[in-house]
C-alpha cells in the first residue's frame, strides 16, 4: 500500500492546482468580461453540471470504494472496472440526449446557443471519466503529474485566446478542455493497471448502490447548483457573476481541506471491507479532526479577510461580493464534515441512504429559504440559504454518526484549535487595525502571520496531528 503521507500530499497538489490555474484563469478574465461575462458562462456551468451528474450517476463515489476493496486482485478489478465503465457509457448516452433535446426546444436556451454548445460537450465525456479508478488504487501521483500538464496547456490557452469581452466562446473552450483532455489522458493510460473485457460482466449486482448515491447526489445538486439556477432567473447574469466570485474563494479552501482527508476513503474501505474495526475507527478519529484543524481557522480567516481578498483578487467591480464571501465561509466547517461523513464514512459502512436523506431534507430547506429570501436580499439571500442549508445536513448527518451507528468520535484536538484560532483571529485583527495601506500587503500579511500564529499556539497546545507530523519529520530527517 502507498504512503499515506506522500497521497495526502500528492491530493494537495492536485486539488491546490484545480484551484490555482482556475484562479488565475478566473482573476485574469475577470478584468476582462467583468460580473455579466463570468456569470454568462457560470450560468450556462450550472446547467451543464445537473446533466454531467446524470451521465456519472453515484460511480464516482461507488467506484472508488469498490475499486479499492480489490486493490490487490487484478482480475476481479478489471471485471469491476469494465462494468462500471458500461453503466457509465449507457448513463452518458442518455444524459447527452435529454441534453440536446431541452437546448433543442426550450428558447430560453437559444441566445447562448454556442455556449451550451461548447461546455455541453462534457456530457457525453463524462463517459470516460474514470478517475474514481485511479483514487481507489490511490495513484494520487498520476493525478497530480497528469492534471499539471493539462492545466498549464489550458493556462496558455487562455492568454492566447481570451483577449476581449467578445470572447465568451473561447473562455468556455478552455474550461471545456480543461476537464475533457484529463478524462482521455486517463483512459490511455489506464491500460497499465487492467484489461478492459465484455465478457462474464453483470452490471446488476453494482446498480442499486450506485442509483443511491445518483438519488444522494442529485438531492445535493438541487441546493448547491438550484441557488445559481434561481438567480439567473430571478436577478441576472450579474448577480450571479457576484455569488460566483463569492463561491470561488470558499470553493478553493473547501477544497485543499477536503482533499487533505480524501486520501483516507480508499484506506477506510480497505480496513472496514477487510475487518480492520481498530484501524478503521483510529483513521475515523483522525481525519475529523484533522478537518477541525484545517476548517475553523480557515473559516474565521476568511470572514476577517474577506474585504481585502475580493479587492486583490478579483478587482473592486467585485466588491459587492465581500458580504456574501463572509456569509459562506461559515460551510468551510460544515462542507468538509460532510463530505468526510456522508460521502466517505456513510458510503464505506453502507448506509448510503442515510447520505441520501440528509441532502433531501437540505434540498427541500434550500429551496424554501431561497424563496424567501433570493427576491428580496439577491445574492445575499442565497448565501445565507447555502450556508444554513449546509450546516443543517452536516448536522443531520453527524446525529446519525453518533447516534444511530453507535460509532463515537473523539475530538480530542477541538480545544487545541478553538484557543489557536481565537489567538490567530486577534492576531489577524491588529493587523487590520495598525495595515491601514495597501490592501494587498495587508492581505499578504494577515496570511502569514495568522497561519504563522494559529500553528504555534496549537503546537504548543499539544495538539496531536501537529505533534505527530513534527515527529514524523524528525524520523525522515534522522533516516536522511
């Protein structure tokens, strides 16, 4: 088995450049098609992303944990793999056409014509998206190698053909491509780990986890894309140029924090598909509290900061961004737990429908929230909507952990971070009191100096994931 270490290290990367290259894609083009550009083609994203969900159904998350239970069986893998490969195939097929058919009929569609176009051809390439395949043998470092190269070719490509605020179509190309050259790159390359085969597949025995997860799914999309949805409809291609700004910046420390823990999900169905309970509870134990140590001084950062990071990053035509950036920060925390609970831990141990009630029941307080509140408050209102809806299936779901599976959590770390991230936030504050200047060395210093001050403090807090990796560095060091 790899290196747990080196995996969380190569995901970083790897998810640090899916944030990264779209960042400075994002502040570049941005100053170029201002709010109304941006939320044009995040508007058409929106919907492309409800029928690329279709096409994958649940076998993104499935696959990775049923492709690590035969890590070391080549043969039964390779069945795996094929029929999962068939299901997705037929799912694509069908998505793609009920795709074609609504952007056929409906006229709302036609003034964008060319832009569903272009980022609708993810749909049928969302037939070969196996990177679940490559998580669940935990070839991080083909990931990050592979995705490195495609995002530097997406970066030129950009400056190269993004010049003006008539290049919505070229902007669209290379986010198309960005995601499209990864899926071939990996079927090409897959052929070093399996023998693809139609022979002896059933495809049944896989359909009814993998139709939960779809429902699962689903049920998450109908908050988490139906609040950019109401807003096209409802506001304008600007306002949601403004909540996507706001949704960028949270999306990038939601996703270094998750991939930091996600390495654990093929080792977690490794221990609990093979009987290792202790292991299988310690690797528990520690992956959320690992996600406490990242999330509560990453939430409380941003809302410090956030005047200070829309200006820097995205200009001051953003600026109506800042208050919507403060009210999400706060799903940091609550995204990350449930992305460790419900699409880990639920999907390991086999209640996946549990993952599936709790987005149904955030859907349903999604939509009630945003129709009381998006007409009225705009992109404001659905910030809130988004945040309490989170924290409502993060809570949901971390009832059912502790209560109904009889699995107890130890967060032996929280008072640790608690007393950190208050002496960060102090430190952060003075900073913002004493900085009055430049908001960009403001920024660079409320960073640094409030990283620098939250991992001191909990260090000497004794906090064990910060201790263990101090030890561990001390090891390599001794062996070098």
């Amino acid at each position: 088995m790899k290196s747990i270490g080196k995996n969380a290290v190569f995901n970083v990367i790897y998810r640090g450049l899916n944030i990264v290259f779209p960042l400075v894609i994002s502040v570049y083009v941005a100053r170029i098609l201002n709010a109304d550009g941006i939320g044009s083609v995040a508007s058409v994203q929106n919907i492309v992303t409800y029928f690329t969900y279709i096409a994958c159904l649940g076998i993104p998350a499935y696959g990775t944990k049923v492709i690590a239970g035969y890590m070391n069986n080549r043969k039964e893998m390779s069945r795996t793999f094929s029929e999962l490969l068939c299901i997705n195939i037929i799912s694509a097929v069908i998505a793609s056409s009920l795709y074609g058919i609504l952007i056929a009929v409906v006229p709302f569609f036609r003034e964008k014509i060319l832009l569903y176009l272009i980022i609708g051809l993810l749909i049928p390439f969302s037939a070969v998206n196996v990177e679940w395949f490559y998580q669940g043998i935990e070839e991080y470092g083909y990931i990050m190698k592979r995705s490195f190269v495609v995002k530097i070719l997406c970066l030129v490509l950009t400056f190269l053909w993004v010049k003006d605020k008539g290049d919505l179509a070229w902007y669209a190309l290379t986010i198309t491509l960005a995601t499209t050259l990864n899926y071939l790159f990996n079927v090409i390359h897959i052929r070093k780990y399996i023998a693809f085969s139609l022979k002896d597949l059933c495809m049944k025995k896989h359909l009814k986890s993998i139709l939960i997860l779809f429902a699962a799914s689903i049920a998450t999309e109908v908050y988490v894309l139906g609040d950019t949805t109401m807003l096209t409809v409802i506001h304008g291609d600007t306002a949601v140029g403004y909540y996507y700004t706001s949704m960028r910046i949270i999306a990038i420390i939601r996703t270094l924090v998750v991939s930091v823990a996600a390495v654990w999900y093929p080792r977690l169905s490794y221990y609990y598909l093979n009987g290792f309970q202790e292991k299988f509870k310690s690797f528990t134990d520690k992956g959320i509290n690992l996600l406490l140590l990242c999330t509560i001084p990453s939430c409380l950062g941003i809302m410090l900061l956030a005047e200070d990071i829309i200006p820097v990053v995205f200009g001051k035509g953003f600026a109506a961004s800042i208050v919507s950036t403060r009210i999400l920060a706060v799903s940091i925390i609550t995204v990350a737990l449930s992305n460790f609970i419900g699409s880990q831990l639920f999907v390991v141990i086999g209640k996946e429908k549990m993952t599936f009630f709790s987005t149904v029941a955030g859907a349903v307080v999604n939509i009630c929230l945003n129709l009381l509140l998006i007409f009225r408050f705009g992109h404001y209102g659905v910030a809130v909507a988004s945040a309490f809806t989170e924290f409502c299936v993060t809570a949901f779901q971390w009832y059912v952990l502790t209560r109904k599976t009889g699995m107890k959590i130890k967060l032996y770390d929280l008072k640790s971070i608690v007393a950190a991230s208050l002496v960060m936030a102090g430190v952060v504050s003075g900073i913002k009191i004493f900085f009055t200047g430049n908001e960009a060395v403001r920024l660079f210093s409320g960073v640094c100096l409030g990283a620098v001050s939250f991992f001191i403090t909990a260090f000497f807090m004794r906090n064990s994931i910060l201790c263990e990796g101090v030890d561990w560095l001390k090891k390599k060091r001794k062996k070098a």
